[in-house]
C-alpha cells in the first residue's frame, strides 16, 4: 500500500475564532488548574489564563482571537471537538455503495438516497443484471468488477471512477433513515481542515430474531454511546467502514486491498498515524442488520478474530489483546493470587508518587492522586477480566476447571463475560449468544496466529508508566543502586 497524505500541519490550522468548542465527553476540569481525559487520557495542566478560557468554552462560547492555539491543541488531544458550521449538500458527495449479491438490500438503500450522486461498485455479484437494473432505476454510475475483490477492492475501484473531495463510502445492507441529516452531523466534523474521516454510531437492525436483538445491544461495529476522537490506544480504536464519511485528499489510494476483513482498522489507523484526526460521533445513529444465518454469523466474528494477526504485521502491538502498565499488572495479580494486600500496598506507593509529581501543579495533589489512582486501578480490574475473556476465553476457561484452586480463575472468567453487561439490563436470552460471540472471535485470533506462524495479536504488552520503579522503591532519581 502507498502511504496516505499527510495531514496539514497543527500549527498551519488553528481553530478559527468564532469556531464553537465544546469539551469531550469524557473530558473534566479535575480542579482549578488540571484537565483530564482525551484520547489517550492524559493529565493536563492549564495556566491561569487557560483555565478561564476553557471554563468558558465549558458554557458553550466560542473561540475568541489569540485563543485559536489551544483550541488546536485540545481538540487533537482529544479533550475538545469542534462543532462547525459547515454542511455538506448531496451534490458535494460521492456516495460509494460495493454490493456483493445482496440486491435487495441494495435497492432498499438506494431508495433512500434518491437524486444523491451514487456510484454502485458490482463486486462480481452472480446476478449482475439485477445490480444493474438497480443502478438504472436510481440513476447511479454502475462499476462492474468481474473478480470478487472484496470491500476494500471494491471501494477501491468506486474511489478511482469519482472525483468529488467527499467521499461517503456506505455499506450496501444499511440501514439509514435520513441521509441528509447524517450528512450533515457527520459533515460538520469535517469542517476541521484536519479532520479526515467522521463516522455515526452503527447499531443493529430491526429484525426480531435472538441475533437481530443481540445485535441491538452488542452490535460488533457499534463502538458505543460516547463520541470520542478515534484513536488505536484510546476508547474508540477505530470506526467501521460501513457509514464512513472521508476526505479524499486524505485517502491516498485507499484501503489495503490485500485485507478482505479489518481493512477499515488499518485505514484509519493509516489516517491516525499521518496525524489525521478521524471522529466518532455517537449522536448519530444508522443500523446494519445482522447476518441471516447462524453459519453466516459465527463466520463473521471468526473473522474479525483471524484479521488481528493480518493487522498486528502491520501495526505491532496496537493489536494486543491486554495492555497494561506494570503496576496495575502487579496489582490484580496479587488479588488473583490471593495475595491483595500486596496490591493496596503498591496502589498507595504509586498513589503516593503521582501526588508528589502533582505538587505545584495543583492545590490538592493527595485528593487528586487518590482519585486518580484508586479510581483507574479500579476500573482497570473489570476491563482486563473482559479483554482475557475476548481473547483467551477458551483457554480461561479450561484451566479454571482444571487448576486446583479454580474459584479464582472462574471468577476472572465470570467477571469477563458479565462485564458486557455493565450499563444494560441483563437478558438471558443474550448469555448463550454472547458466549458464541466471545469464542467465535478467540477462536479466529488463534487460527489467525497459526496462519500468520506469529504471536503478535496473542501477546499482552505492558505499557509505560509515568511512576517509575524508582519511584515505587522510594528511591530518589539522583541516588545509586546500591
């Protein structure tokens, strides 16, 4: 694949005064002086002349001049987003629709999008005079692929054949009740010169079946209820190609047309990595139904596990299954090897530490740091439990009825697949849907890895720490080893 553009520098696209900034969802003004959040979460400290203006940004004011730096400066840390005045039309869209067979869903879809300019991409369907006749009927360009190349191939090919700057690439089975409203919610984010793709919240479908309300509430492209700036290591990784609205000076080539499942991961995280902003915004809904078959089904989340190891030769460690700073690790391991009290120990050495670095930065550096600390070593526990259960279930869950002292390992096992739960009501009708879920994608991680004869999308990773073992030891930075 050929590298993608590069984003316009920060400093070159300052926030416009005027511009309407608003702080993340999961951005707070921790005291007087400190903001958290972003995408990675981080600690920032505000001088006395930020923190009036992002207090005042807080109430819904506008950027005012000589504030457009840090405007920038928190939005592409994920603290702030914009909320722009700009709205895109139909007649400044591409709208590009690959279909693979599924003509039904395909003229449902076009129905919706009558007068857009649309160009339908035939990825070899075994009744290409259906594909046509849709096309016809609606009035789209029509590009006919004789090989079955795929989703990235076909949008590929529907990116070659328009020329429009906004390129709006949907999945021919979604669902949207008005294209026009999306638009223009997702097109406000693209108001930022450096935004280069926005993308809705994707729900499940209107189906009545147990899949169909399994999807609802657990859909595998739904990247949940907060909008956040898209980022590999942050609460959304990535977002899905299936309502996906991007900027085609951004796109370069396009997708990698060699990976025919996780193809829109590595393009954003392409995007992400030529300092590229992409949004998620979680205001806006659309649904994808889900698979018609049971067969169809399991083959789907199976795949999206096998695609990690295609996906971590290309981008390491962004694809481990469990990442997590030495500290924390050390914490949950002493309480699941019935060994607790060696955690609270560490926990409050470490919360110690940060209060020592937050001194002079803030007026209450021990409350904070025991928020801080407490609150994510926490939070933490539960997360873990539910990303070993994604990737190691099957194998959890062997050894938790053969190891001797198998209370605890259930429990991990048990915390990881109730976390799922945690801000929905529990149906049991969703249990045994969830634990197929769980195995079809563990399942797909390990035969991936044993196709790709690499460990990389098996292998945990720990993570830097801004306490340092020094710190935890109750060394100083300038004392020796001895």
């Amino acid at each position: 694949m050929s590298e993608l553009a590069h984003a316009p520098a920060a400093a070159q696209s300052p926030i416009a005064a005027g511009t309407r900034i608003e702080l993340e969802p999961g951005a707070r003004l921790v005291d007087d002086r400190l903001i958290s959040g972003g995408a990675p979460w981080r600690l920032l400290a505000l001088s006395g002349t930020s923190r009036n203006v992002v207090r005042r940004w807080a109430r819904g004011d506008v950027v005012r001049p000589g504030e457009e730096a840090l405007a920038r400066t928190l939005v592409d840390r994920g603290l702030a987003l914009v909320r722009s005045a700009q709205v895109l039309g139909r007649d400044d869209v591409d709208v590009l629709i690959p279909v693979h067979d599924d003509v039904e869903a395909l003229a449902a879809l076009v129905a919706r999008l009558d007068g857009w300019c649309l160009t339908i991409v035939d990825d070899a369907s075994r009744d290409p005079q259906a594909v046509a006749d849709v096309a016809r009927r609606a009035d789209a360009a029509l590009v006919r692929l004789d090989d079955h190349r795929g989703p990235a191939g076909a949008r590929n090919a529907g990116l070659a054949a328009t020329t429009r700057e906004f390129v709006w690439f949907l999945d021919a089975d979604l669902e949207i009740d008005d294209p026009a409203s999306v638009l223009a919610r997702l097109g406000a984010h693209l108001g930022d010169p450096r935004v280069a793709a926005a993308a809705p919240r994707v729900r499940g479908g209107r189906g009545r079946r147990g899949r169909d309300r399994f999807e609802r509430r657990f859909g595998a492209l739904d990247q949940g209820a907060a909008s956040a700036l898209v980022t590999p290591l942050g609460p959304v990784p990535f977002v899905p190609s299936a309502c996906l609205l991007t900027r085609r000076s951004a796109l370069g080539e396009g997708f990698d047309p060699t990976l025919h499942v996780g193809e829109d991961v590595d393009l954003i995280w392409r995007l992400t990595d030529g300092d590229w902003l992409v949004r998620y915004d979680a205001d806006v809904t659309v649904a994808h139904p889900a698979r018609t078959t049971w067969r169809a089904w399991w083959s789907q989340r199976e795949g999206y596990g096998r695609s990690a190891a295609a996906l971590a030769s290309r981008h390491g460690s962004r694809l481990a299954p469990l990442r997590v700073d030495p500290w924390t690790a050390v914490t949950w391991a002493g309480v699941i090897t019935g060994r607790p009290l060696l955690g609270v120990r560490l926990v409050r050495t470490v919360r110690d530490a940060a209060a020592q670095r937050l001194v002079g930065r803030t007026s209450h550096p021990a409350r904070i740091a025991s928020t801080l600390v407490w609150g994510a070593t926490a939070r933490s526990g539960p997360a873990l439990a539910r990303a070993a259960v994604r990737t190691y279930g099957p194998w959890l869950g062997a050894a938790a009825l053969l190891a001797p002292r198998r209370g605890r390992l259930l429990t991990v096992v048990a915390l990881g697949v109730a976390w799922r739960w945690r801000r929905r009501r529990v149906d049991p009708r969703d249990v045994p849907i969830a634990l197929l879920d769980d195995l079809a994608y563990a399942l797909g991680v390990a035969r991936g890895a044993l196709h790709a004869r690499s460990l990389e999308a098996l292998t945990p990773r720990l993570t830097a720490s801004s306490v340092s073992w020094r710190d935890v030891l109750g060394l100083s930075h300038g004392s020796s080893d001895s």
